[in-house]
C-alpha cells in the first residue's frame, strides 16, 4: 500500500474496451500485480471508465456536497419481520458526496466515497512515516 500511495512505480494501463481493462502494478519481489482484471462495468451505472493519477487525488481535496435523505419505504417493506410498526417514524437524513473533477470528467458516488476513503488511508501512512 505504501508505494502505491507515494505513487511509485506507475501502474501499466491497457485499457482496450470498456468491458476490458486491465491495470498492472509493480510488486515489491518485481513481479506485476493484475488488477480489475475482467472488469464489466454496468453501462446502467458506469459512463466509461478513465483514470486519474494517485498524486492528483493526494494534492487535490474533492468539492463536497450534502442532499437531504428523506425516507419514502415502498407499501411492500417488511415492517413485520423487522419488528417496526407500520407507522414507525422514519429519521431525514443527509448525505455527503465527495466530487473529484479530472479534466472534463468526475469521480463522485459510490466510487467518490471510495476514493477518499482511499486517500485517507495514504495519508494516515505518509504521517505514520513523518
């Protein structure tokens, strides 16, 4: 994790089609470690696929933006079996969603809330080593 959170050895990216990308990088006995090997993204979920350099992502804090969550369970919600009554009131809530701009594109979502937990965890490392 350390080398690839000081963005040594850059990765080898061959990225043939969206439904094909493939990223190696190099392991510390000097063999390649394969990643996303196999990778299909849902075109439902997924726009395409682009990568960002790891230093980008370190120097670079992402905007942040709230929604308000507001429960709206469907008629069939199994009250029952969770052991609520059916007129339970539901909590509103807020959600946060870190948004990383790269060159005409965004990481944001799912994979924004991953990708900062990521550069959390480099960062607890760079400090771990000062």
């Amino acid at each position: 994790m350390q080398e690839l959170c000081h963005g040594e050895g850059a990765p080898i990216i061959e990225m043939l089609e969206l439904k094909d990308v493939t990223v190696e990088f190099p392991s510390a006995d000097g063999k390649r470690l394969r990643a996303l090997e196999g990778m299909v993204p849902s075109p439902a979920e997924v726009d395409g696929v682009f990568f960002v350099p790891l230093s980008h992502l370190l120097e670079t804090a992402p905007i942040e933006y709230e929604y308000e969550l507001i429960p709206t369970p469907a008629e069939n919600f199994p009250y029952e079996v969770i052991g609520i009554p059916r007129n339970y009131k539901w909590q509103h809530g807020w959600e946060n969603v870190p948004v990383y701009p790269w060159q005409g594109r965004a990481i944001w979502g799912l994979t924004g809330r991953i990708t900062r937990n990521l550069i959390q965890i480099c960062n607890h490392f760079q400090r771990a080593e000062s």
